[in-house]
C-alpha cells in the first residue's frame, strides 16, 4: 500500500472519480466531506467500484477541530482538496458563503495541515483564474484576473499558497487548474449530478438529450470562433483524476522517507499545472458530437450572450506533460459517450427516489 491521502470533497463530482484513480493506484485514501453538494449514494458506489468500503468522514473543512481529529488518526502524506463551491451565478448572489467556504475553509485546513506538519497539497483550481485570456492556448504564466466571486475565491487561495510557499520552503502546493471538466466513469455507476437545472454545458446537453429538459439554449453565436459558437477546452473527468495522481507521484518524487518521517530533498514550492486537452471544442461541435454518440435529437436555440462568458479558452498542457508525465487520452466522442451512458442509465442522477 502506498501513501495515506486525505481526500477533502472526495463525494463530488471529481472528487469521487478521482478516489478510483487512487486507489487504482494503490493509495490508501480517508475522504471528508459535508455532503453539501453530494449524495451518499455515490460513496456506496465508489464502494462497489473499489470492491471495498470507502473510509469516509463526515465533515466540514471550516471545522478545525473536526479537522485535527482526523489528522490525530491518520498519517498522511498529504492532502487533495477538493471541497468547496464552485456555481458562478450563485457566488455573485451569495459571496460571503463562498469566501467562506472556499476561502475561509482552505485557510482551516492549512492551519491544521501546519500542526501536524503534513505540508502537501493539491488543490483544485480553475481556468477561470485566467479571466478573458490574451493569447491562446493558455499557459501557466498567463495573466490572471477574475470577474466573479467564484473565481476571485479560487485566485485568492492561490495567492494564499504562493505566500505561503514564500514563508516556508519546506511546503510543496500544486495548485492544478481544471479546464472544462465533463464526462463521466466507463461503468455508467458515477457521474455529475447537478442540482436543479445544469448551469453548464455538458450536463444540460445531456438532459436535453434524456428528455428532462426541453430545448438547449447557446449562448451566444457572434464570437470570433469557428462557427461563432464559445470554444472550451472540454477534459474527460478520468484524465483530470489521472493528473491527480500523477502530481501526488510527482510530489513522493521530490520526497524521501526516513525512519524520523519524510524528509525533504526539493522544494516544490507553489507550482501552479494547467490540466486540459489543448484542444478547443466549440457549443456546437459539442452539441453534434453528443447527438451522433447518444443517436438523439438536440433541439437548440441560439440565445444572448452569457453575461462574463469569453469567446474561447483552450489550455497548454505542455507543463503537465513535462513535469508530470500526464496527457490526457480520451477524445470528445469518449466524453459524450461516457457521459450519455450515465445520464441515461440515471435520469435523475444518485437520487434512485425522484
Ligand atoms: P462538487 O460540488 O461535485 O464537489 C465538491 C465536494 O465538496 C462536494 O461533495 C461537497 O459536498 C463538498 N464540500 C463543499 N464544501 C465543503 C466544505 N466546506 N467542507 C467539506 N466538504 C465540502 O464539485 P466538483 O465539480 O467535483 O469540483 C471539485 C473542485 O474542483 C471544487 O473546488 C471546484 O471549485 C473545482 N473545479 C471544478 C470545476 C468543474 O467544472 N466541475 C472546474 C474547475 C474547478
Ligand atoms: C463555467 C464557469 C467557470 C467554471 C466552469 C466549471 C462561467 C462564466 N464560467 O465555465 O467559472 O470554472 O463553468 O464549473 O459561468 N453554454 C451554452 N448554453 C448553456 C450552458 C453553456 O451555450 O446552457 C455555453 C457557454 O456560453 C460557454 C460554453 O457553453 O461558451 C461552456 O459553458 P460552461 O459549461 O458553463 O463552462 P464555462 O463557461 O467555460
């Protein structure tokens, strides 16, 4: 068995493919997570995905001593820390609830991964800390700027990090920013379940395509794009948790054990990993490759622009390939594939009682 990791939002969406890639791995992993944006279910079939029971802890990463408890029980190697909210529109009508989870909750967890001197961390960034971007693809030393409180919560752990990397070398944060994660795992068993109506792409595509919802609405069709269309750099959700492992492998890399604890050879720092494709995809390219693959009809309509949407964002995934080894693999068609099968056989996600 290899390292202990401590998986904070390890239920949600990427968090839970991401605990198969784990332990695929071989990784010994304790989940914690206040099931707000999750459901118990999709720990039970992360369960029979694994073929054992998933260590779960039911907790809130704003509760230190909750926090300090698990971290009395467990040794662990360090932490992937997935919790926290991410819907754009509700953070402009609720940003203290994100400042606070987001924020505040990253702020609790380091404090007491201080105490018990556990100084790895992977963090769950975004693209949209790249605000409208200058040139494309976007690399990891482009501009960063943020219009919304989402983005502005996920902008300002990562200016925490990289102060606190200055304070003290013996911390190794990688903060990896997902481009547009979708897709869901081969089994059909996991997969996004988002409340009420899909603010985005992927999902509402899906329930158009189940006949949940009615028309999709695109947002816009005057962007300088290809078909005028927004362009995305669209990430099967099993890549994006390969590249979690693969930056927890790059992370044991630079640290060797000792009968005393771990000691440190490198210092990683504040290192900050794009995870996408590299390719962009636009709405309809999208929109045609899901009904080829789902063999349903997408009605569509073309609607305003998105107020803060930009017209396109594809990644450099260079540095991931560099330094970590990681490429992602899986095509569009895999994405829509994967996705349709979930969606169909889970028209009402992990609610088996709606
Ligand atoms: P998700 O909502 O499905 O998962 C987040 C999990 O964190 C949920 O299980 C939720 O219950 C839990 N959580 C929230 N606040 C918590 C708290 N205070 N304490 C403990 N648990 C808490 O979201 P996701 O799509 O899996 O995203 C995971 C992370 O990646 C988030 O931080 C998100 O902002 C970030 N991210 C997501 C996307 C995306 O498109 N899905 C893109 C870029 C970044
Ligand atoms: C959005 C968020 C971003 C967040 C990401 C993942 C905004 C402005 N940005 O990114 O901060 O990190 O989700 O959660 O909300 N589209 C339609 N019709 C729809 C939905 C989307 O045409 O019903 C279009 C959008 O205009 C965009 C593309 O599809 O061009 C992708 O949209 P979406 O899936 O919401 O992702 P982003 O906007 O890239």
């Amino acid at each position: 068995m290899k390292n202990k990791i401590l998986v904070t939002g390890g239920v949600g969406y990427i968090g839970s493919h991401t605990c198969i890639a784990l332990h695929e791995a071989g990784y010994d992993i304790v989940v914690y997570d206040n099931l707000s944006n999750s459901s118990r279910e999709a720990i039970n079939r992360v369960s029979t995905l694994i073929g054992q029971s998933i260590k779960f802890i039911e907790g809130d990463v704003r509760d230190a001593e909750s926090l300090k408890r698990v971290f009395s029980s467990h040794q662990f190697f360090g932490v992937i820390h997935f919790a926290g909210l991410k819907a754009v529109g509700e953070s402009v009508a609720k940003p203290l609830l994100y400042y606070n989870n987001n924020v505040s909750g990253t702020i609790t967890l380091l404090e007491v991964m201080a105490e018990y001197d556990v100084k790895n961390l992977i963090f769950s960034s975004s693209a949209t800390v790249y605000g409208d971007p200058e040139t494309l693809p976007i690399n990891e030393k482009s501009k960063r700027s943020c219009t919304n409180p989402y983005g502005q919560s996920k902008l300002t752990v990562e200016h925490i990090l990289e102060d606190l990397a200055v304070s003290d070398d013996s911390w190794n944060l990688i903060p990896l920013r997902y481009f547009n994660p979708v897709g869901a795992h081969p089994s059909g068993k996991i997969g996004e379940d988002p409340n009420d109506i899909p603010n985005n792409l992927m999902p509402y595509i899906s329930q158009v395509a189940v006949g949940k919802l009615e028309k999709l609405s695109i947002f816009g069709h005057d962007y300088p794009t290809i078909d005028g269309t927004g362009v995305r750099d669209f990430i099967h959700v099993t890549d994006l948790a390969k590249g979690h492992v693969a930056a927890l492998n790059y992370l044991e890399k630079q640290t060797s054990s000792n009968e005393s604890g771990t000691t440190k050879q490198n210092s990683v720092g504040f290192l900050p990993i794009n995870l996408g494709t590299g390719k962009g995809t636009s709405v309809l390219e999208l929109v045609s490759a899901f009904s080829d693959v789902s063999k349903q009809d997408i009605p569509y309509q073309f609607a305003e622009r998105r107020a803060g949407d930009i017209a396109s964002c594809y990644a450099s995934a260079d540095k991931a390939k560099n330094l970590l080894g990681w490429q992602a693999k899986l095509s569009i068609t895999d994405m829509c594939q994967d996705t349709w099968r979930w969606q169909s056989i889970n028209p009402n996600g992990y609610d088996i009682e709606k």
